[in-house]
C-alpha cells in the first residue's frame, strides 16, 4: 500500500475514535441513598433545585416530602395529610421547587398546594381546567405550564388570574419542563422527541432522541380494533443546568405479551444535549450492561449525574447486593 495513503488512513481512523471517545463517556458508580416507593407520577415526584432535591413517598395514609443535599446528607422531611382541604392532597401528581418553596400537584382536585422548607403551608391554587393533567412546571411563581391527558394541549396558566393564558396543541403524550423563559416538553413514547418552546409557546426546535435496536423489535399490537404499540420508554424526566439538558434515552421497557405485562432488561444511557436540543454526549454506566426497572434523571454536571434507580435484579442491585435497588445513584466520570 502507498505509504502516502497509509499515513492518511491512520490519520483518519485516529480522528474517528477521538471524535467517538469524547461523544460518549464512562461514569462510574458513586454514592447511593435508598428511599421507599414514591408516589404516582413517579418521575414527576421528585426534583432539584440545583443545591439539593427532593421527593414525595407515601406512608400510612400521609404524604412525605424529603429534601437532601447532593452529597445525600442532611435529609429533613415533613408531612402532608391526605385530604380536601387546604395544605392536603389525594393524590400526588409531582413537585416543583421555586425560591424555597415546594409546590405540589394534587391529580383529583387540579390544585397546587405550596409549602416552605419547613413543612409549613404557605397556600392553595386551585387549577381551572377540566381536562386530566399529566404533567405540570413552574413557568414562574405566579404561571405553570400543564400538559393535559385527552385534548393533548401544553397550556400556560396564570395561578393569580387562575386562567388560561395560552395553550397548543401537543399530540405526543409527555412531561413538561420550564428552563431560563423556556418550555421543554418530552415524549413518553415512540417517537421520542423532545420539543423546545419559547414563552410565547411558540414551537422552536424538535430532536427526536437516539433509540437501541431492540426498541426496533417491538410490534404492534391489536387492541380491540386499534393498533397500538406498547411501551412507555423514554425517560420523561430531565435536568436543566446554565448550558445543558440531562435526560435518559430509555427510562422502562414494558412489552405486552397475551395480556401479560413482562419488563424486559436494558442498557440505561444519559444523553446529553445542549439548550437547542442537539447532543453533545451519551454517558453509559460502568460495569451496568443490563437493569429491569426504571431511571430518572435528577441532577446533572459535566462530571456528576445523580438518578434515581429502581432496579430489580440488575447489574445495578447487584453491585449493592441486592435483590433490588431503589433509590438515588451518583455518578461521576471515571477517575475523579
């Protein structure tokens, strides 16, 4: 061969793994804390306000919210009772954290119920809409962004005025994020896609997220005359820091055989993305090829991710020794 084309061969193939080696990284498993099983709408359940996070569980017929340092340290909890009323909630439907303060959803009577850091209520807004709520945000202190189950709109809604600013269609069903004047919103379904609105709710940008190949070996189904493809797989959960977006490519995968539900194992994987949606890394856990449960993204940083995990008999439980592992996992880029 002409040493000339060989020189250049190598050069290439040199390029080519650097390229490769800087767009995916290795984190290693770090710290871990366990927590008990957390509300309905799990993902939505749990946030961080960049200093420390939190989460909802239940117990005893009481809610629990936790907040936590970063390092796991300094847990403090207080209660909210189950309930109607002011400062009670039925059912939880996620928590958003804005200026020290908690604000809760509750699903069935469509309020928000805000607490301080101390556990104590601070107030009530009650949600003007009649359509389910599948997920919410704090645009600000006094506005929210709602994506609703059956009209599938993304609204924005004043809690003062306790009205409709806007709203547009999103057919997808997802979660919903508000970032830096920004609206974010993510599948939970083929096709992955994350969208990016402005204030206006106006549409920006839309990514559709990277998929494995066993994703491609799902069917569809018949279901009663509708065919539907079965699965609930994109992480549906984020993290925001000042230039980047933290997200799980595949969160839960639940095939549906003879109308049995039978979780399949996966290799979890963080993809990270800048504020106009396009990639600039994937990170895979090391030492975990496999997991059975479910990932959400919690914290995010150039070299420290914290998720929480639900793993039953994975590579994850058993690098703890168990059977299965529930709780927030810190990792760090390999060697630091």
């Amino acid at each position: 061969m002409n040493k000339q084309l060989l020189y250049f061969l190598c050069i290439v193939l040199s390029v080519s793994s650097c390229k490769y080696n800087k767009h995916v990284d290795v984190f290693k498993i770090g710290t871990s804390y366990e927590t008990p099983v957390l509300t309905s709408n799990y993902s939505q359940c749990m946030k961080s306000d960049g200093e420390g996070l939190c989460y909802l569980s239940n117990r005893n017929n009481t809610f629990i919210l936790t907040y936590l340092d970063l390092d796991f340290k300094n847990p403090a909890t207080f209660e909210i009772p189950v309930g109607k009323g002011p400062g009670e909630i039925q059912v939880s439907g996620g928590v958003s954290i804005c200026n020290d303060k908690f604000y809760i959803l509750d699903l069935i009577s469509r309020k928000l119920e805000v607490y301080d850091k101390d556990g104590n209520h601070i107030d009530t807004f009650y949600i003007n809409i009649t359509d389910n709520i599948l997920s919410f945000d704090l645009f600000d202190e006094n506005r929210i962004v709602i994506k609703t189950e059956n009209t599938k709109e993304l609204i924005l809604y004043d809690l003062m005025e306790k009205k409709i600013l806007k709203s547009v269609k999103q057919n997808q069903l997802g979660s919903v994020y508000c970032n830096d004047g920004n609206i974010y919103h993510i599948s939970i379904s083929l096709p992955f896609v994350f969208s990016h609105f402005d204030k206006e709710l106006s549409r920006m940008n839309e990514k559709k997220i990277k998929t494995d190949k066993i994703i491609n070996d799902l069917k569809l189904l018949n279901d009663n005359g509708r065919s539907i493809l079965t699965g609930d797989f994109l992480g549906y959960s984020a993290y925001f820091d000042d230039s980047n977006i933290y997200t799980p490519t595949v969160s839960k995968r639940i095939y549906i055989e003879k109308s049995s539900s039978v979780r399949k194992p996966y290799q979890p994987e963080i993809v990270i993305l800048n504020k106009k949606l396009k990639v600039n890394r994937y990170v895979h856990i090391q030492g975990v090829n496999t997991i059975n449960g479910y990932v959400t993204v919690v914290f995010g940083s150039n070299s420290d991710i914290i998720l929480h995990v639900v793993d039953n008999g994975g590579d994850i439980a058993k690098y703890f020794n168990k059977d299965c592992f529930k709780g927030f996992l810190h990792i760090t880029v390999s060697g630091q």
